[in-house]
C-alpha cells in the first residue's frame, strides 16, 4: 500500500495544502506561505499519529491549542 501512496498521493493533499497557503497569504506572510502551511499539516499529521498510537485524544486537543495560539502570534 505503501508504495501506491508515492506513486498516486491521496488528491485531497494539495488542494488542502493550496487552500491553507491562501490563508497565510491573507494574513500577510508572502513568502512563507508555503512553509508555513506545510508546517501547520505536519503538526496536525504529528498529533493526529500520537494521539492514534498513544490512545489519548487529550495529545490532538493540546497540540490544536498550542497550534491555535502559533497561528495568532504570527
């Protein structure tokens, strides 16, 4: 499965990742955009995994937080 997931990657990625760059963008990042929305997917992908393989939904609820408060200090 692994190898189908490199070779054809899920289509609702970089719409995603498109539609969260927009939104740095409107917030005046230029640039960054990019990296920033990239960084923000992997955070959510990180804590979205640990809280699967730890089974403690408490660890997406304190990094969504941590990510909220990241997003209003940029």
């Amino acid at each position: 499965m692994a190898g189908r997931w490199r070779k054809n990657p899920p289509r609702f990625w970089p719409p995603m990742l498109d539609w969260i760059e927009q939104q740095f963008r409107e917030l005046g990042k230029g640039k960054e955009s990019p990296d920033l929305a990239l960084y923000l997917v992997s955070a959510l992908q990180r804590a979205s995994l640990l809280t699967h393989a730890f089974k403690k939904p408490d660890l997406i609820v304190r990094e969504a937080g941590l990510l909220k408060e990241w997003v209003y200090v940029l």
